[in-house]
C-alpha cells in the first residue's frame, strides 16, 4: 500500500487530538481506579449522563456544552460523593469491595445505559455548537475544530487537576490515601472524608468528558461500554494513579487507534485498546509510569 | 425434565422458547458461580465465552457439519483455552485485573467476529437445522433434542458445583475467597486453583453456546455477545446466593421466568432494567442473596443445604423441586 507523507501526519495530528480527548475521559479513573483503588466501572456511564445533560441543554438553550459541563460540575460532585457513600457503607466497610462492590458498579452502568434508552431511545444525539462543522487546514494538516476545542479543553481540565493533586494541602491528602491510610488516621485526618471527596472529583470529571464527547462524536446510550476498555487500558497504560502518564497513555492509544482505523478501518478500532490493555497487563502490569 | 414435559405438554411455542433460555441461564449461572462465587472473582465476559461456543458451532457448520454432542466438546475446548490463557495472563495479578480483562475479551472477540465474513460478520449467519433426529430408535423433533441436550448440561453443570463444594477442590476455592494471602501463605496452590476455576467456568459457558445458533437459527455478534448474558449470568448468581450450588439455580429460574414474562407483558427494555435494579438491591441490601435470605427460617424448621447427609432433604426442599437437577443428582 502507498502511504503518502500527509495521510501519515493526519493520522498523527489526529491521534494526538483524540488522545487529548481521551485524557479527559481517563482522567476520573485514574482518580478513583488509580488512587483510591475503587473500580468504578460506571465511570463511562456517568459520562454518557454527562453528554445527554450537554445535549438537553444545547437543545433547549443552545448553550455551549463545555459551558453546560462547567456548570453541571456542581451537581456531578454531589452525585460522586452521594455514590462513594452508598458504595463505602454497602462494600468497603463490610470488606466485600472484590465481589459485591464491582457488582454493584456493573449494575449502576448497566441502569444508566437502559434508563437513558427508555427515556431517549437508541437514537445518536448531537449538538449544535458554530465550531462543530469547522476546520482549519495549517499546512498538509487540518485540524477540525470539533476535536481541537475538546482537545485544548480537556488538557486544562487535566493541568488544575494536577495542580490540585500535587500542590493543594487536600490533594496532598487524597495523595496520601493511596499510600496509607492508617498513618492518615493517626494524623487525625479522617480517610473516608478525603475519600469521598476525591470520588465526587473523579466522577464531577465526567460533566466535562461527557460535553467533550457530545462535541466530537453522536452519543447514543450503549456507547459507554467502548469507552470502559478504553479508559482501564489507558490507565493501566500509563501507570495507575499518575495524570502525566495517564496524559501519555491516552495520546499513545489516540495515535494507535488513529493509525488502525486510517490504514485497517475503524471497524478493528475498538479491539485496539482491548488489545492494548490486555498486553500491558501482560507484560507490565506497573505502566509506563507506574511505581 | 420436569420442565420439558410441561413445556412440551402444554405445547405452546413461546413457552418452549421460553423453558430453552431459563434452562440456558442455570448453565450460565453456575458456571459463573464456580469462579465468581467460589473463588471470588468477577467475570465480566459471560457474553464472550457464550459466543465464543456458538460461533464454534456456526464455524462447523459452515466447513464441516457435527453432531451436536462433538460440537459441544468442541465449544468447551475452545472456551476453556480461552478461559485459561486470559486467567494465565491476569490472576497473578489483582482480582479487578481480570475482571477488566474479562470486559476487554468480550470486545475483543466481537470485534474479531465482526470482521471475519466466513462466520457472517456483521451481518450474521443462518444455520439451517435438521428438522428432526433419530436417537435409539425414537425420532424426536430437532428442537426438542436441542432442549433436552441443555437441560442435561445444565443436570451437568449443576453436578459439578455442587460436587465441587464438597471436595478438596471447594475448599481450596473457599480459602482464596475469603483470604487469598493468607491461603497462598499456607500452601494453598492458589494459581493452579484460580485457572482450574477459569477454565472449567469458561467451558462451561461455551457449552451452554454450542447449541444456541441450532435454536435460534441466526446468530449475529451484537445479540451473541450481548450485554444481558453478561449481566445475567452476574445477576443471577448474586441474587440466588454465591455460596452453594442452590443460590444460582434458585437465581436463574426465578429471575429467567421473572424476565421472560416480563418481556412478553411489559417490554423488553424495562426487564433489562429490572434486573439491573434487582442486582444493585440485592448487593447492598442482601449480600448474601435468597439463599442467606432463606437459610435462618430454614434452619429453624430443620433444614440445611451443607449436611451431607441431608441430600433427600435439600432435593424435597421447596425451591429446588421443579428444576432438572433434582432427579440427576
């Protein structure tokens, strides 16, 4: 097959720009799976919320839905911390987070996915924003808008939340939950509180991802399912609990899943991640950066 | 056979479809059980190893027609290898690697399928059934010899939990769920178990595939690895109760009929939801489900399920009473 020199660079720009994307979505795992060593693997379900909360709104209102995902931070929180309560009294508390725990994250996925179809049916939902159906073109590389803008939006989402963890007394906190939370405890810190508040961060997380991903692609219900391969490969990838390797693991699937779908076709995409992550799993189950 | 003379008595078709999945789904369940329960860890890819079995069978009978019984052997080989290699790459590994693995094969596998046109891609395959079989002598209607074949694999599967919780083997499970360090620390070979559990459980449910594309005569990826087999084989488990053969039978004739008639009344949307809301109920509120539900009042009245010696009695127990398994074991 001839590859000719701009195909290449597009399917790299583009692959940047959906690892950006990417990034955004992971970006709450690696909060709960990574740090507090919950598996929430509804995380891709509260997006999937997030995005029809933005296409409610944009439709009603035509609010832009990264405005809608600002203001709907609020009510995500709450919804984070109303969750880890229920989950941290039901399973972490009896000591059967293994079995029960993950069960019960599987059943939240599964009633948002078939709530969300009985309410709005199968249908693809989308939004209607003036930089949807825009693109840029610098030199051989076009750079479409509806990717850029969730890209550049999801890096400054992942910056604070950095900033937050590593510079902050309260991420220093949620840091340090991770590493021990009996030391927490003689320090008179209560370790659940700071629990509960990094899950209602991680999960607050998802009204961003979710607008980004309303903005990229049509969402409907069952799409969230994809994304729970992709957001536990790029976790695992990156090394489990760190935001610059969960940066670096997100744009490493963008660029592999651009590449698959530029040269195989996107029908072989989803098996990329999948793939991805059981490899990782294999072969270094630390990630890249991990510790 | 209870069920299938009742099923076949009555002679109504959608009953007889019906009877098929419930008796499918005892299958499912307790082969999830066998590690899920036993052993405690979670396996999100019911739907793929289900698949994996039937489009085994849709393979065959594309190249070269088998007998069902040869076709179930099959499924089970393939099954079970897939089984053991995906637990031989992430057991070592913390429980909710593998469950996430689990999660990964099911796409995986689907997007395999769904790029391979000889077993019908995307589109699906037909396969066309005998329209009837002949065995000793007796000629019975292909559909019928399909429903008795899994209604003995579910006799089978059945058998094999509960003999397994009675053996060395069950207790060897046991100890890896309740405190797998501390088994492993006292020389329980907790690998080896883990991946006798895996295989065995994923064989089991590539069994329960095998015949499916016969029944149903048209399998596509998207309903062979759909979600409700998944959420199903998870669900029922949980609801009946994880600690003995009992609680997924119990799970799966309760929940299956629960979810067959509410298909047909209501829709079929609001029974997915329905088991979505019973599973999340059912782990906060009864961790132990039906059967720890049921086991103080039983115990009071003088029943047991674990006595040894109470065999006749746990058969003549009231849930049990309708399912295949009574009169195999």
């Amino acid at each position: 097959m001839y590859v000719s020199a701009d195909l290449l660079l597009n399917a790299l720009v583009a692959g940047l720009l959906l690892g950006g994307f990417y990034a955004a979505v992971t970006v709450g795992i690696s909060v709960s799976f990574g740090i507090l060593d919950i598996v929430n693997i509804a995380h891709p379900g509260f997006i999937i919320v997030g995005s029809y909360i933005a296409y409610i709104v944009n439709a009603q209102f035509g609010l832009d839905p990264i405005i809608v995902g600002i203001l709907g931070l609020p009510a995500f929180y709450a919804l984070g911390a109303l969750t880890y309560q229920v989950y941290y009294l039901s399973f972490e508390k009896r000591g059967q987070e293994a079995l029960r725990g993950l069960a019960f994250f599987f059943g939240l996925l599964f009633i948002t996915e078939v709530v969300l179809i009985l309410v709005f049916g199968v249908d693809y939902r989308y939004v209607n924003t003036p930089y949807v159906d825009k693109t840029v073109t610098v030199g051989l590389v076009q750079l479409p808008m509806r990717m850029v803008v969730p890209c550049v939006m999801s890096l400054v989402m992942l910056a604070a939340l950095q900033l937050f963890l590593t510079r902050t007394f309260l991420g220093r906190a949620i840091m340090a939950v991770a590493q021990d939370q009996l030391a927490l405890r003689l320090m008179a810190a209560n370790p659940i509180k700071i629990k509960r508040i990094a899950f209602a961060v991680s999960i607050a997380t998802c009204a961003l991802a979710g607008a980004f991903l309303i903005i990229i692609q049509p969402v409907e219900p069952s799409i969230g399912r994809e994304y729970i391969g992709r957001v536990f490969a790029i976790c695992v990838l990156g090394g489990l609990g760190s935001l610059p390797g969960t940066l670096i693991g997100a744009m490493l699937l963008g660029i592999v899943e651009s590449f698959t779908a530029t040269f195989y076709g996107p029908s072989w995409a989803p098996a990329v991640a999948f793939g991805l992550l059981l490899l990782t799993l294999a072969v270094r189950p630390a990630g890249l950066m991990g510790r | 056979m209870l069920v299938f003379l009742l099923a076949h008595a009555i002679g109504n078709d959608y009953l007889f479809y019906a009877g098929y999945i419930v008796v499918q789904y005892i299958v499912l369940a307790t082969a999830w059980n066998i590690l899920g329960g036993y052993c405690g860890y979670v396996n999100f890819g019911s739907a793929a190893f289900f698949a994996l079995g039937a489009y085994t069978s849709v393979f065959f009978h594309k190249t070269y027609p088998l007998p069902i019984p040869a076709l179930l052997v099959i499924a089970a080989g393939v099954s079970g290898l897939v089984g053991l290699g995906t637990g031989y790459l992430t057991l070592r590994l913390r429980g909710a690697f593998f469950a996430i693995a689990t999660l990964a094969l099911a796409v995986v596998l689907q997007t395999l399928v769904v790029n391979w046109n000889y077993v019908g891609g995307s589109r699906g395959a037909y396969v066309i059934r005998p329209s009837d079989i002949e065995i000793l002598g007796v000629k019975l209607d292909y559909i019928q010899y399909l429903f008795l074949i899994i209604i003995l694999l579910a006799a089978i599967a059945v058998t094999i939990a509960r003999a397994i919780e009675r053996s060395k083997l069950g207790y060897g499970f046991a100890t890896i769920r309740d405190d797998e360090l501390a088994a492993e620390a006292s020389g329980v070979p907790t690998l080896k178990l883990k991946l006798i559990a895996t295989t065995l459980s994923g064989a089991l449910m590539g069994m329960a595939g095998a015949p499916f594309p016969y029944y149903i005569g048209y399998l596509e990826p998207a309903s062979a690895f759909g979600l409700p087999y998944a959420v199903n084989s998870i669900a029922m488990p949980l609801i009946g109760g994880t600690t003995s053969w009992v609680g997924p039978l119990i799970g799966s004739i309760l929940l299956g009929t629960l979810q067959q008639v509410a298909t047909v009344t209501i829709s079929s949307a609001v029974n997915l939801l329905l088991v979505g809301v019973l599973l999340v109920a059912f782990v906060i509120i009864a961790p132990n489900g039906l059967v720890g539900l049921m086991q103080p009042h039983l115990r009071r009245m003088g029943w047991t399920w674990r006595r040894p010696s109470s065999k006749s009695k746990a058969s003549a127990s009231a849930s049990a009473a309708s399912s295949p398994s009574t009169e195999s074991t």
